[in-house]
C-alpha cells in the first residue's frame, strides 16, 4: 500500500498565492484605466485614435469583466479551501505537539526536583560527608547544585517548533503552561492556567485562523470525575461531564454545540469508553 502524505505548508502558500493573484485581479477590474475604458465612464474618445478599435475594446472589456469578476471570487474561495485544510491538519499536529511540549516541560522539572531533593539533603547532612577508612565519600555527597528550576522546553524541527513556558509559584509548582507550536506562517497558542486549590484549570487555545476556544475544567469529590465546559470564539459551548465510581466504572455525557448530547460508558477503569 503506497504512502499518503499532506504538507499543510504547501497548502498555506497556495492560500497566499491565490490571494495574492486575486488581489492583482480585482484592482485590473475597479478604479483602473481598464475599467474606465470598458465601462465608459470616462470620455475616452479617441484615445484609441480609430472608432472601431475603441468599439472593439469596450466589446472586449463587457466579456472579460465577467469571467475575471467570477475568477477572483473563486480564487479567494479555492485559497479559502485550500487554508482551511492546511489549518485544520496543522491544528491537529498542533493540539499533539502542545501535549508533548508540556510533558516534555514537566519532565524536566520533576528531573529538577529530584536534584534538588537530592542536593537540599546533601547540605542538610553535610557533617556525615567525610571520607570512610577506604577515603570513601557517602553516596549522597555527590549531589551537585542544580541551580534554578527549568521553566523553558524547545523542540526544533525542520520549518517549525514548539516552545513551552511553565510559570512557577514560590514553592515551584507550576500555575501556568504557555505552548507555542509554530510552521513556516502557521501558528497555535495554548494557554493553561490552573486555580490555587488545584481543582480546576482553564485553557485558552488560538488556532491557525485565529478562532479561539476556551475550556474550563472542573474536577468532582472523586479526582476521576470532572466536568469541562468548552466556549468557543463564536459563542457556541460544548461541555464534556464525566462521573467515575470508586471501582472505575462510570457514564461520560458529551453535549455538542447543537445540543445533542451522546453517552458512553466503560464498567471498569482499564475499558475504553463505549457509546451507548
């Protein structure tokens, strides 16, 4: 089976070409000599210096301008679609490369925390780092100074990256993700910010296009069990209910922005989500 493979970058520029020759297209039709001409609305008499020729280009003008007026519409609407597919597969890889930034984010400051666990305890102790009778050193007296904790994670590739940012608290815990992922002219931001008591987050998401969406999660008594509510930049809302029972089983409720609302299922924690 042969290989399908979509460069949403190409499918960009293509928007941007045919934009760009619908734009060279429009102002040859409105406010141009072209125009004036075609559609005398200006004295041109003469200006041909023989009648017939002047004849002949107004006649030349009334069946041009139709099917180039019908060009440029069609131009910016083909651009449209061909954006509209580029965005959309870019927001996808986006939405993945966003969760691998913030787990790459993470990652790195719970490597952080481990080191500075490791070297608070070293000065805590430092009076047992003294050399056995082999002029051996206690193992834990190897713990360096990690220095401040990360908060940056980049990840470069050949026409974009991704670059996550983690605001800290006094006590290092992470209130804020700000992700970037950006490819040649295509650009998605997601925003998180999560509530001091830990049962709640909101994140602020700008796509390719520059439509928005905002989600606010809210978790239940049961860690398991939350509620998100998803506000988009239209004003239409969709909300995502999930209830789960100590032993794992439990029911999550999707109502779409028209209403309609879809139930799944699973009976313990391991199942997938079945509809029902």
């Amino acid at each position: 089976m042969s290989n399908f493979a979509l460069d949403y970058g190409t499918l960009h520029e293509a928007r941007k070409d045919l934009h760009d020759l619908a734009n060279r297209i429009g102002p040859t039709l409105k406010d141009s000599v072209f125009e004036d001409m075609g559609s005398g609305t200006s004295d041109v008499a003469g200006a041909f210096g023989n009648d017939e020729l002047d004849r002949a280009f107004r006649t030349f003008y009334r069946v041009a301008s139709g099917p180039m007026s019908d060009a440029e519409d069609r131009l910016r609407k083909l651009g449209d679609m061909f954006g509209g597919v580029a965005d959309s597969f870019f927001n996808t890889d986006a939405e993945i490369s966003q969760g691998l930034g913030v787990m790459g984010g993470r990652l790195g400051l719970s490597e952080w925390r481990r080191k500075k666990a490791a070297w608070d305890f070293r000065n805590a102790n430092s009076d047992k780092c003294v050399p056995d009778a082999n002029g051996k050193m206690p193992d834990f007296c190897s713990a360096t100074d990690p220095g401040p904790p990360p908060t940056t994670f980049t990840v470069k590739g050949e026409n974009g990256q991704v670059d996550t940012v983690l605001t800290l608290d006094q006590n290092n815990n992470v209130t804020k993700e700000t992700t970037t992922v950006t490819h040649d002219n295509q650009k998605y931001t997601s925003v998180t910010t999560y509530s001091e008591d830990g049962k709640s987050y909101t994140t602020v998401t700008t796509y390719a296009d520059n439509t928005t969406a905002t989600s606010t999660t809210t978790y239940g008594a049961n860690p398991d069990s939350y509620t998100t509510e998803t506000v988009n930049g239209d004003g239409t809302k969709s909300t995502t209910v999930v209830e789960v029972k100590e032993d794992g089983s439990g029911t999550m409720t999707v109502t779409d922005a028209e209403g309609n609302k879809t139930t799944y299922q699973r009976k313990t924690r391991w199942e997938l989500w079945t509809k029902v």
